[in-house]
C-alpha cells in the first residue's frame, strides 16, 4: 500500500504543477483580453479533484482493498496514458492551456495534437485518470462516484467551453 500512496501523491504533485502552469497561461490570456467562462462551476471541479485523491487513499486503507495483481497493473498503464494525455494537450495548446475557461479573442482554434482527433481530450484523461486511479488498488467506490460525479461536472463544463468558444469564433 505504500507504493500506492506514492502514486496517488505523485498525481497530486502532478495537480499542483498543473496548477502551476494554469495559473502562469491564466495571467498571459487575461493580460490579451481573454475572457474567463465557467467560474461558478470552477470550485465544484476543484473539490472533485481533491476528493478523488482523498478518497483513492481512504478507501484503500481504510477498506483494506487488496492489490488486483493483473487489473491493478493495467490500470497503473491507463493512469500513464491519462498523464501522457493531459501533458499532451498542455504541449499542444501551449499558453492557451488552463484549468479554467479562459478564450483569448482573435486566436485560431487549435486543431493539432490531440485536438486532430478529439475535441475535448483532456476531459478524456480526466475521465481515464479518475477511473483507473482508483481501481489500481480495488478502490471501486471511488471509481463509480468520481466517475459519475465527474459525468456531471462535464454537462456543464463542455458546454461552457463549447460556448466560450464559439463566442470568441463570433467576435473574430
């Protein structure tokens, strides 16, 4: 159980670097006239994240959840996939990357990367990520109620985007 603590640590280190480089683009769009959309839902988005990482831990420890040897280490892949995902779209998107909607007026779409294939694909790692994470040590509960709660958060959150979007195409 340790080495998974570590891995759920090391996602969480992984989050605040996110935050990092969110923070840094977040300031460069604003200071070009981006506009930020979303914000009620930003904080409901934030303690999802959180709570996943709390609860992949507590479950795991308090639940004595075994290690699934085979499915445990599948999952171990998915949660690198997730990772190569999300830092993929970061790349791709440069300082047009957030974890927040923020559309600076008058830049193209992106259409490379990722983006070439899927419209939203770093809610596909999200989605990849909060399952696996979970799963690699049996934390199955987590698994279904982030991946619901998650569900929900995203019927909001790609419609937002989707709009601030196509506003900004509309002002261009």
């Amino acid at each position: 159980m340790i080495w998974y603590t570590a891995l759920v640590l090391t996602v969480a280190a992984e989050r605040l670097a996110e935050l990092a480089v969110a923070l840094r683009n977040a300031r460069w769009s604003l200071a070009r006239g981006g506009a930020e959309s979303g914000r009620g839902h930003y904080p409901a988005m934030v303690a999802l994240h959180t709570a996943l990482l709390v609860a992949c831990l507590a479950e795991t420890w308090l639940g004595g959840r075994p290690f699934p040897a085979l499915f445990g280490w599948t999952m171990v892949a998915v949660v690198a996939g997730a990772q190569a995902l999300r830092w993929w779209c970061v790349r791709t998107l440069g300082r047009r990357w957030n974890t927040r909607v923020i559309v600076v007026p008058g830049l193209p779409p992106v259409t490379g990367g990722p983006y070439r294939w899927l419209r939203h694909p770093n809610y596909a790692a999200v989605a990849a990520e909060g399952a696996a994470l979970p799963l690699v040590h049996g934390a199955w509960v987590t698994a279904v109620l982030f991946t619901v709660s998650n569900a929900a958060l995203m019927a909001v959150r790609i419609p937002c985007e989707d709009g601030a979007l196509a506003g900004a195409d509309a002002r261009a």
